[in-house]
C-alpha cells in the first residue's frame, strides 16, 4: 500500500495545475458568461425543488428533490465534517475562505452541467433514458469526442470507490466506541475488518434495488440527519457565542497569511482549499450530472437551477459550520491525526455526548454516501460495456468497502484527488464547450418564467 501511497502522491501535484485551470479558470469564466443569471434565480431554484412545477407526465426516472437529495448525500457528509477537518489540519483555519471562493464558483459550473445532463439524455443498451458526462460529451459534442466519455468513466470508476467515506466511518467507530478496550474478551479481533465486513452487507441490500430505492432511501435520511447536525453545531456555536466573529475573523486573515505553515505557503493553501471543495461539493467533477441527469423534467435549465443549489447547501452551510465548531473549540490546535478525529475532538469539547452524537451522525451520513456513490459506478461501466455487464460494478463496490475500512487515511484521499482531478479533465472540456448551448437554453427559460408561462 506504501508504494501505491508514494506513486499517486507524485502524480497528483501534476494534475492540481489542471484542475485548478479548469474548476476555477473554467468556472470564472462560466460566472461571467452567465451573466450571473443562475444566482439571481436562487429563490425560483428552490420552488422548483419543492415541487411546485412538477409534472408527473415528464421523462425520467425521479422528482426535483430526490435528484438533490441522492446528489446531495453523496456529497453532504463525510466530505463536510471530515474534509474540513482534513483541510484544516493540511492548512490552518485560512483555507477556509478558498473553499468558500470554490464553491460560489462551483455552484455555476453544477448549473451547466446539469443542464447539459438532461438537454443531452439518450436510451442505454436496456432502452432507458439516461443522462451524464459520458452522454453530453457524445450527444453533444459528437462521437469524435468518445475518448473523452471513455477517459472520464475509466477515472470515475475508482474515483466513486467508497474509500474515503468507509475509511473516515470506521476511524470514528473506533475513535469514540474503543472495541480494543470494551469488547477486551473477543481478543485480538481486527475492528476495522470486521466494521467494513458490516458496511458491506449493510450497503448490498440497498444497491441491488437500483436508482429508485437508493433515492428513496437518500431522500428519507438525508434532509433529516442534515437538521439535526446543523441544529447541533448551531448550539455549539450558542453556547460559545463569544467566539463566533474571532473565528470567522480568523478564516479571512489566515486566508491570505504568507506565512502559512501549509506546504507551498499561499500556494499550497488555495490548492488545498480548491481539492477539498471540489471533494465537498464535486463541483467540475460530473458526478452530481449522473443524477440529476435521470430528473422527471422536460426543462434542462429547471435542473441545473436545482442542482446549483448542492454546492450552497453542502459547502457554504455545512462546511462553514463544521469549520467554525472546529475553530472555536481550538481542536484544530490540538488534533495530532488527519481525518474525522478532529471534527470528533471539538464535538467531545463543546458539547456533551457531543462524539457519540456525531458518531450517529456520521453513521447516516456515511450509510447515505455508501448507497449513492454505487449509483455513478455503475452507470460509468454501463457506457463502457452495457446495461447489463454495468451493474456487476456494484460487487467491485461493495469488495472495495472492506479495503478501505484497513486502508490508510492518506491512500485513500490521495486516491479520490487523483481520480476527481482527471475527471475534471473531460468533464470540464464538454461543458465550456457546449456553454453556449446551456446560455440559448436559459434565455427561453427565463423569458417564459418573467411571462409566468412556467
């Protein structure tokens, strides 16, 4: 594993260049060629996710909110209460403004790329509709640009691997629950073996079922174990309220601090900043694109004003929170290991009770994220091969749970920042390039909402 380890952490500064070109060059650029439209649109946005313009007639396969929802669960998590903790610990409290800048940015690119997922949706090889990357880049730009549908799936399939959530789910397991010294009388027995074993099992039952159980599922946890992690750090931030603002004042002088103790100084803190937004919100990337891709609309711009919504809700809110329990409690002063450890030190601080409630948090979220991510696996094999060879990706899945129970915390982020950064290579190339077809669309939608026709 050390020598994987030491390869992907050679190869990854090699992609940070493009990925920080195409996320925030790419994703400026579609702030100014949307004349900031989507923004203005935020309310309108959210009307839609709550189903006021639904039309059960429509193609697809799921509503508005169960699009966001399973988008949102792969996303909202393990990425926002771990991947802050990690950012923070790589690179102090400043990093957290360049996660902010990242994802306002993100939130464009999320709104073309979904638009393009439903304008661009075609049948697979079982006749039903799908819609994604891999779609709009040979529906869109043409079957000339295939090597670049094929280069995006081949990444995706070891960047939807479910390592990072199962590795950082087992580490608070172990962290607040302890089996070493309470369950002294098994032995030697190896937790986290046997922790993935569960997951596994756990993860089978509900993947099998396909795209509709899993929104199901998505949809019922989800915006629940969100409330009440939010109104648990909304406490924690009550009860030390005092120390709101010097946090937050903390964020923007550190964001700029020349002296960083993150490696490459102001450099290497953006760059970490910008990895770890792009892993919070998978903004660039094109898996969020998968799902709302398979929306019931006959509007492409409904749902990329839907699925703009995912960066705002997942970055800006919950990551900002995270942050803020995180700084105030000084945990990030004295958390000696990366990962989730840091989020569970300032929760045990703050609050009382306050790990193990974050570890049922957790538990959901980390659940939510198992049966999302399986979802773009198999549909990144299904464009390989088909319909039906597609779906043997979920046993790969669920044998990739156990590895990455054992894994290191180092391998499996490398991993996951490897594989995003080179499906941001494709990903981005189609939606720059077929921007101006997402800009057609918008000004027909938004003349028929201004004329109250839609």
């Amino acid at each position: 594993m050390e020598v994987i380890n030491n390869f992907l952490s050679a190869v990854l500064p090699y992609t940070e260049w493009v990925m920080l070109f195409l996320v925030i060059g790419g994703g400026l650029y579609l702030v100014i060629y949307s004349k900031l439209l989507p923004y203005k649109y935020f309310r309108h946005a959210i009307g839609i996710t709550s189903g006021k313009y639904d039309d059960p007639s429509d193609p697809g396969e799921v509503s508005h909110l169960q699009a966001l929802s399973s988008a949102v669960a792969a996303t909202v998590g393990l990425g926002n209460i771990s991947g802050v903790a990690i950012a923070i610990y790589l690179g102090g409290p400043g990093v957290v403004f360049w996660i902010w800048i990242t994802a306002i940015v993100g939130m464009c690119i999320k709104f073309y790329s979904c638009s393009l997922a439903v304008m661009f949706r075609t049948n697979d090889t079982d006749g039903k509709l799908q819609g994604g990357p891999m779609y709009y880049i040979t529906q869109g730009i043409g079957s000339k640009a295939k090597p670049l549908a094929v280069f995006f799936c081949i990444a995706g399939l070891f960047g939807v691997l479910p390592a990072f959530t199962t590795n950082q789910f087992t580490q608070t397991l172990m962290s607040v629950i302890n089996p070493d010294e309470t369950l002294m009388a098994l032995g030697n027995f190896n937790w986290k073996f046997g922790i993935g074993i569960v997951l596994s099992i756990i993860t089978s039952f509900v993947i099998f079922g396909g795209l509709k159980k899993i929104a199901a599922v998505a949809t019922a946890i989800v915006p629940f174990m969100v409330l009440v992690y939010l109104l648990a750090v909304i406490f924690i931030m009550i009860m030390n309220a005092g120390e709101i603002l010097p946090s937050l004042k903390l964020i923007f002088t550190e964001a700029f601090n020349l002296k960083t103790a993150a490696q490459g100084g102001l450099w290497g803190l953006i760059i970490i900043g910008i990895r770890r937004a792009v892993f919070s919100n998978e903004s660039g990337v094109g898996n969020a694109p998968m799902y709302h891709g398979q929306s019931k609309t006959k509007e492409p711009i409904q749902e990329g004003l839907v699925a703009m919504l995912g960066p705002f809700i997942d970055t800006i809110v919950v990551c900002t929170l995270t942050a803020v329990v995180i700084i105030l409690s000084g945990a990030y002063l004295e958390a000696e290991t990366n990962g989730i450890a840091m989020t569970l030190i300032a929760f045990k601080k703050s609050l009382f009770g306050g790990d193990v409630l974050l570890m049922i948090i957790v538990s959901a979220f980390a659940l939510s994220t198992l049966f999302t991510y399986s979802y773009y696996g198999t549909k990144c094999l299904s464009f390989l091969t088909n319909a039906k060879t597609g779906r043997f990706y979920n046993v790969i899945y669920i044998l990739s749970i156990t590895f990455a129970a054992v894994a290191s915390v180092d391998l499996v982020v490398n991993l996951i920042d490897l594989s995003f950064a080179l499906m941001v290579i494709p990903n981005m190339i189609a939606v720059l390039y077929l921007a101006p077809k997402v800009n057609q669309a918008m000004k027909v939608y938004f003349s028929k909402t201004k004329n109250g026709t839609t």
